[in-house]
C-alpha cells in the first residue's frame, strides 16, 4: 500500500479587496465591531467575469508549478465547492478540461461547505493509497460573494472568495498521517441556504439562496467540536499536544481560531492565521491558508501540521500530515 504526500501547493485570491470601511457604508456594521468579533479586517470578492472555475484552475496551476508537474502528470481531480459554476457538469471536469489534464483522468466535486477541502484531501488520499491514483490535484475553491444577502450584517461580512490547491503523490513514506471526516445533518438550521435547483423556481427569491446563519449557536457548536477533534486525531497517531509543530485551521473566526489552539496547548505563533486578510473563504480556507505559510517559510519539510475544519451540514474534519 501506498502512502500520499503534498508535494506542491497553491493558491488564487481575486483582485478587487473589500475592506470593513467600505461594508460600513453598504450595511449597519463597523469595522471596529467586525474585527473585535471575527478578526476579519478584509476579503477579496470575484470580478464579474470571473467565477469558481477561474479561481480553483489558477491556484491548481501554482500547485503544479511549485510540484514541479504539468496537467498531464495529473490522474485524478477533486474539487471542495459549494458554489459550482453549473449544476453539471462538475466543476471539477470544466477545470479538467481547461487545464488540458489526461481525458480519461478522473475528475469530481466533492461538496461538504467549510469542511470541503478536509473532505477532498481524505478521499484523494483513500486513492493514493488503494492504487486508484498516482497523483492528485485537491482544490478548495469558492465564489462565496454570489450566495450572500448584502443586506444582512450577521453573515455579509464574514466571507471572502478565493482558491488553494494541493498536489499529492504517491510515496513509500507517510505524508497524510491521517483522516478524520464527521457529520451530523440534524443540526442544519443552525447554518444553510433555504434553496436549491431542486426545489423549483417558483420557491426562490431575493433572500431565499442566500446564506442563513445563527452565528452565537454555529460558534459553541464549533468550538466544542473541534475540540474533539483534535483529541480524536492525536489518540489515533499516538501524539501528544506539543508534538504538533503547526496548525492550520478553517479561517471562520479568530475566537474559534484562538479556542482550538488552546485546546492545543499551543502557541498563537504555531498557528497559521489568514483571516484578517481573506475572511472566511469556505473550503477554499486551509489550502490558502497553507500556501501562504509554506511559502513564506514557515512550514518546513517533515513538519507536523494538523488541518482542522467545521461547516455547514454541520460536517467537521481534520487531517494531520508530515508536510
């Protein structure tokens, strides 16, 4: 059996920032309100010519580059959304084609909001290691803007659009240490969009696919959860806490943030931060999150980094990983 590694990693953020002074203006909020609550200072939105598609096929493209491998090398393709460009085809086979990868190769989304990237890196792996693939592309990406309702302060300035990307390959030393993927649907109302294609047009209007939130539910939900989780994943590797060297965590809120690496016993300065810059960007979040610190040097080779996620569903996840 084959283990998988990250041997490449990328991202894409759209150009047009959205600073909290200019949300001032659109909605009752303020800057000062936003950062003491959630840290997010900015976050960048899609250009209108630009969609889920554009942002996940740039970052792969990075990934690649930093890899050393072209599309060709590519066997398989797995795409975290929940804002695909089209009902169908996926997302993942309009990128496939735009990059030119193998016909043939295998290529699909996997859709679990937040936690959709935790989710894409355990079934690329579960690949790897079966012989179904020797190298995979795993892409978080969203167009998050195009399901908000602008008129809500509650949930329009927490989010952000963008893209990462991660190469893995099949290798005879452990990358991907281990994968722990959870759900519980029973708790939907707590976050969710009331639409889908499903439903017909005649239930949809100008609030209804937007995203509803109880956000003071959705944090204690999450805090208690990811708590778990890190427990979870260290007992199944026999790790102790400071046997982590970093944390990568889904880029909701700095609190939650903050909760999980106390949790940790670790140190904010072992904890890669984006969301002052991106806002909560959904499944795009730990892949652009760990591009940024792999790049900057801080992430080294043969680190301990644990990625750990929460979302809508609710779906909750982590991954540890010997980068």
């Amino acid at each position: 059996m084959s283990y998988s590694r990250i041997i490449g990693t990328g991202s894409y953020l759209p150009e047009r920032v959205m600073t909290n002074q200019e949300l001032e203006r659109i909605v009752d909020t303020s800057d000062d309100w936003i950062q003491a609550r959630t840290g997010i200072r900015e976050r960048h939105i899609v250009a209108d010519d630009e969609n889920c598609g554009d942002l996940a096929r740039k970052a792969a493209l990075q990934a690649l580059d930093a890899a050393g491998l072209t599309p060709e090398d590519i066997d398989l393709l797995v795409l975290a959304t929940c804002t695909p460009d089209r009902v169908f085809p996926s997302t993942a086979c309009l990128i496939q084609r735009e990059l030119g990868m193998p016909a043939g190769s295998i290529a699909f989304d996997v859709s679990a909001a937040c936690s959709g990237f935790i989710y894409a890196l355990d079934v690329a792996n579960r690949f790897i290691r079966t012989d179904g693939a020797r190298r995979a592309l795993v892409i978080g990406a969203e167009a998050f803007s195009r399901i908000l309702n602008w008129e809500d302060r509650g949930t329009c300035v927490l989010f952000g659009d963008g893209a990462g990307a991660v190469v893995l390959e099949a290798s005879d030393s452990p990358g991907v240490l281990s994968t722990h993927l959870h759900a519980d649907g029973r708790q939907e109302e707590l976050l969710y969009v009331p639409w889908g294609v499903g439903q017909g047009y005649d239930h949809l209007d100008s609030v209804s696919g937007k995203v509803s939130m109880r956000g003071n539910e959705v944090f204690k939900v999450a805090v208690r959860t990811l708590g778990r989780i890190v427990d979870e994943t260290l007992g199944a590797n026999g790790l102790e806490r400071g046997d982590v060297d970093w944390l990568v965590p889904h880029q909701a809120n700095i609190r939650i943030i903050a909760a999980t690496a106390k949790a940790l016993s670790l140190p904010m300065e072992n904890v890669v931060v984006t969301v002052g810059e991106h806002g909560n960007t959904s499944a795009a979040s730990i892949p652009l999150a760990l591009d940024v610190a792999v790049r900057d040097g801080r992430i080294q080779r043969d680190q301990i980094v644990l990625m750990e996620a929460f979302g809508a569903g609710f779906t909750w996840g982590s991954a540890l990983v010997r980068f």
